[in-house]
C-alpha cells in the first residue's frame, strides 16, 4: 500500500489563464504583503498540487543570478518545528511553516546558493551563515553571520574584491573540539582561487589562505561529523575547474593530490567524503570532454571499479548522494541530464544496483538532474526519496518534483502514484529539503523554484508541501549536502562515531532508548551537555561527578548525544529519545 498522500485540486479542462506574477515583502511588523510584478500568459490544462495554507509565495529573482541548491530547514526557537531560511534576490528571509514572516534583512550583493545553519559559537543559540556574489558590472561579494533573530553579527558582513567571488555555501566545522567552530570558504579569481577558514570572530585561521589553480567549483567539503560533534577525518577538499585538491587542517596539501585530468572538469559539483570503519573516499561527478561518476581514496587514487563514464558522455553538475542502513553504505547515487539514464545508483564498488540507470520520468527533455534527499520510513522498511527535474511544462509553466518508493537496498524502485509534484518554474539544480515546518510530526518538503518566462529578472517560489509520511529526522538526508552545514561527511546510519574512548576512567549513559531522565555515571568530574542532530545545545550540566541526572522529558523523540567534558578530553555518547 502507499502510505504517501498529497491533496490535489483538478482543473477539469485546459483553460488559458493570466497568472500574476508576484513579490511577497516582508513588512518591518514581521506579516507579508503580496506586490504584483508582472503578467503572464499560461496555459493551466492539468491537475495541480495543493500545497500547505499560506503558500506558495514568489519573491524577486535577480536578472543574471539563478538562486541554486535549494534553502534551508532550521529550527531556530527550539519548539521542535523548523524555520524555513533562504535568500532572494538581495535580502534573505526567516518564514514560520504557516506562511508568517520572521524577519528579512536586505543584503549587500546577490543571495545565490542557500545559507547555512549551526551553533558556532557553543551559546545554544543557531547562527545563519551567507555569502552573496557581486552583481552584474559590480564588484564586490559579502559574507554574513546572523543571530537567530536576523541580527547581523558585530564586525560583518565581510567584503571581497569582483577577483575574491564568493559561490557557494559556508562550510561550519570544529576542527578543535573546542566547541568554536571554524567557517571553510572558497573564492576565485580569474585563473587561481584561494582556500579560507575563518574562526567565528572573521580572523583567518593560522595556515590559510591556500592558493589553488582554477575557478574553485563551489561548496568544499570537510571530514567534520556534526553527529558526534568531532573531526574524523584531518581532511578539506575542494574542487576547482582544473583539478580535486585535499588539504589537512593545516593546509597542507595531501600526498596524491591534487588530481587532473584535461578531459574532465568541475563546476557546482561539491564533492563528499564518505567515511565508514574500513576507510574514507570522496564521492563526485564532473563535465568536460570525458565527464565521469568517480570514487577517490584519499591517496589521490581512483578506487577500485571506478570512475565511470556519465551516459553518452552527457554532463553532469550534480552534486551526489549516498546512503546505508548498516555500517556500511548501501549506494551513491548522482542524477544527469540524459533523458534515458537520468538517475544512477551504484553499490560502493562501482557496479551499478539493479534497475538502473533509470530513465527520466516527467515529460518534455532532459533528465532529473539536482539535489537528491531521502529519508528512511519510520520501520526502516522503505525509503522515500526526493528529486528535482530540468524539464518544465511549456504549457502550464510548471516544474516538476519527483517522488520516488524502494526498498533500503533501492529494490522495487518505482516513483509513487502521486508524483510528480508541480511547482511553479523550473526545480533544475535545486533541492527538495526535508523538515517537519508545523510540528505535526509528518514530513515536510519545501522547494524553491524559479521562472525562467520572458527576459529580464523574474520570480523564485517557496513552495511547501505536506506528506502523510511519519516524519524520521534520524534517518534523513534532507538538504543540501546533507546536513545545514554544508560539511559534505557522510557516513552510513548504522556507524556510530559518537563512541570514542578517550577517558580511561569509566562512564555510562543510561537507560538508552530513554523516556524522561538520562543518567550519567562517571568517576572524574565533568561538564555534561545533550546535543540535537543540527550540534545545537539542548541542556547543560557542570560539574557533574559520580552521578548525574539529566530530565530529558521535554525534548523531542528523535537521536541526541551526551557530550561530556573533562579539560582537553571529550567524549561522546549516541542515545535515543523515545
């Protein structure tokens, strides 16, 4: 049986209708006013989805600059329920999941991929990182920390020269276990960009700038797991139109790298490091004269049974996508633009999965190419996964969002009766992002969209749909990369990094699964904290020694971890809240 269900409304017939193009502003009060812009002349001649009261919404779009890779899911008051952030045009937006607006800060310089979310600064409190690019015949780009209320951090934004752009999205690591997490930024000249990380005061970190050759190919990756709120892997690696490059914490270069190849080039392709107990490799795609799926060692050695070639050398700018249930990852999966291998999925050793490559599945050309997320079925029986699409509906104007039903090991792989959902405007080279925006505990999936009708500058759309689906933060991959900071590490659901022994005295966290109190029992004094999945701190003890209980009554179902530290030496143990 399908357990996905959306409402529909039907047009019965094709009708020619003027649809309105419009702005919604978000007023100095925190309500929204809708300000129409333009008209235009459609066709509607199909069913369109129902979305959730108080959207869709638009939103000016700049004229050169097509916002990419979606938005992003935060919950920034900690009720449970998340924030819907993005940027449009030159300002950047904070929605409630009932159409509200939170606030919006106008911005200097065009908001084009989607900020990024963590608690830098280990205050409990979610800051939202952004970059701009110069606009067109401009020549300067920023970079903007903001509080969870849409206050501009003391000494930003940062400004950068037209030979210093900025595209992309903020990377947000502690490569220190300090709790004070570094900012990883890429930017590029006309021949050479440069490799920055920056502590959460704007200083650049001892060892960077680094000098690369080549435009850098957006976002970087780094070996951080927010999971288990440590580095794993001493590892940074960052794209660029000419090569893969790796570099260790401290900037230097890893032996191996950096990795070329004349007939292959990057451009949006951000990489993955994918970590399990047997070893790390970065997961990636790439265009050019030969473009290729590839899997790399961190030795700068391809991995055995791969790369391998895209379908009819057709080129790819997606970014990948991986999963497991185990220990191990179950497949990488890359979406392209070719209409009859549009979706790929391969087991780890390169060998492709059965059933696939799968052809396109919504009408018009092209393929389903751009974020792919998922999340696991609440039994762990099923997973539902989400795409977008580079086809439009030349009629109707509408985009298309896929829904795709299989078993954890992609068997049975089918797209739902439901889908494809209709957005207006294309989803190609967007995101569906995953979240719960009402808290009724049912997943959430909320879509940015942009016109590309006539010339000039158009509209983006925040679409926000609502799914029957039992909503499983746990076993999510909901955004961007993965996770709101943008880090790139993957590891499979089923591998827990949390449980690192680095005190020789005894600990235990009991009862796990637990209901309303979690206790701790340890010989040597320490700082307790529970932290959620997005690194935000829940609770907080000091001084904890011999036995401490913690009343974790009030927090939501889903997987935390209990932080505990004695000086330099911190560990960290998984537990679930039922």
């Amino acid at each position: 049986m399908n357990h996905f269900l959306l409402l529909v409304s039907i047009l019965g017939m094709a009708v020619f209708a003027k649809a309105q193009m419009y702005n919604a502003v978000c007023t100095g009060a925190g309500e929204s006013m809708l300000m129409e812009s333009s008209d235009i002349s459609v066709v509607a001649e199909k069913s369109r989805s129902q979305q959730m009261a108080g959207w869709p919404k638009a939103f000016s779009r700049d004229e050169y600059y097509t916002n990419a890779r979606g938005l992003c899911l935060a919950d920034l008051d900690g009720n449970g329920t998340d924030e819907i952030l993005f940027g449009a045009d030159t300002a950047i937006y904070a929605y409630k999941g009932d159409g509200t607006c939170l606030w919006r800060v106008d911005l200097q310089g065009i908001a084009y991929y989607p900020p990024s979310c963590a608690d830098i600064d280990n205050d409990g409190n979610l800051e939202i990182l952004m970059y701009t690019r110069a606009p067109a015949g401009t020549s300067t780009s920023y970079f903007y920390i903001f509080d969870k209320n849409g206050n501009i951090r003391d000494g930003f934004p940062k400004s950068y020269a037209s030979t210093q752009i900025i595209i992309g999205s903020p990377v947000i690591a502690d490569f220190d276990g300090d709790r004070q997490m570094e900012i990883i930024v890429a930017k590029f000249g006309s021949s050479q960009s440069k490799l920055y990380v920056y502590e959460p005061d704007g200083s650049v970190r001892s060892g960077f700038p680094k000098n690369v050759t080549g435009r850098f190919a957006v976002t970087p990756s780094v070996g951080y797991d927010s999971k288990s709120g440590r580095m794993v892997d001493s590892l940074i690696v960052l794209n660029t139109t000419a090569a893969i490059y790796a570099f260790d914490l401290n900037g230097n270069v890893l032996d191996g790298f950096p990795v070329q190849d004349d007939n292959v080039k990057f451009s949006y392709q951000s990489p993955l490091i994918c970590h399990t107990n047997e070893k790390t490799v970065i997961v990636g795609a790439s265009h050019g004269d030969a473009p290729i799926f590839y899997s790399l060692e961190t030795n700068g050695q391809f991995t055995e049974g791969w790369p391998l070639p895209t379908a009819n050398n057709a080129w790819t700018y997606t970014a990948p996508t991986v999963g497991g249930l185990g220990e191990d990852f179950d497949f990488y999966m890359f979406t392209q633009r070719d209409s009859e291998a549009a979706i790929h999925a391969m087991h780890p050793d390169g060998s492709y999965i059965d059933g696939f490559p799968a052809p396109r599945v919504d009408a018009g050309e092209g393929g389903s190419e751009g974020v792919t997320t998922y999340m696991y079925s609440t039994d762990l029986e099923k997973i539902y996964i989400f795409g977008t699409s580079i086809s439009i509906d030349t009629l109707t104007g509408e985009g298309y969002v896929h829904i795709f039903e299989a078993n954890p090991d992609l068997s049975d792989f089918h797209e739902t009766d439901e889908s494809p959902l209709h957005v207006q405007g294309l989803s190609f080279m967007s995101a569906v992002n995953l979240g719960d925006v009402n808290g009724n505990g049912k997943l959430d999936l909320v879509i940015q969209s942009y016109d590309q009708m006539g010339e000039g500058a158009d509209s983006i759309h925040i679409s926000v749909f609502e799914t029957n689906y039992d909503y499983n933060p746990s076993f999510m991959y909901g955004t961007y990369k993965g996770r709101n900071d943008r880090c790139g590490f993957v590891t499979p659901f089923g591998l827990d990094l949390s449980v690192e022994d680095v005190f020789s005295d005894r600990i235990s966290v009991y009862p796990n699964p637990a209901h309303d109190m979690i206790f701790v029992e340890i010989n040597v004094a320490s700082d307790l904290q529970i932290v959620d999945l997005t690194g935000k701190t829940v609770f907080s003890y000091i001084g904890c020694s011999e036995k401490c209980d913690m009343d974790v009554s009030g927090l939501k179902p889903g997987v935390y971890f209990c932080r505990i530290k004695n000086n330099d030496k911190v560990q960290t143990v998984k537990f679930v809240k039922l």
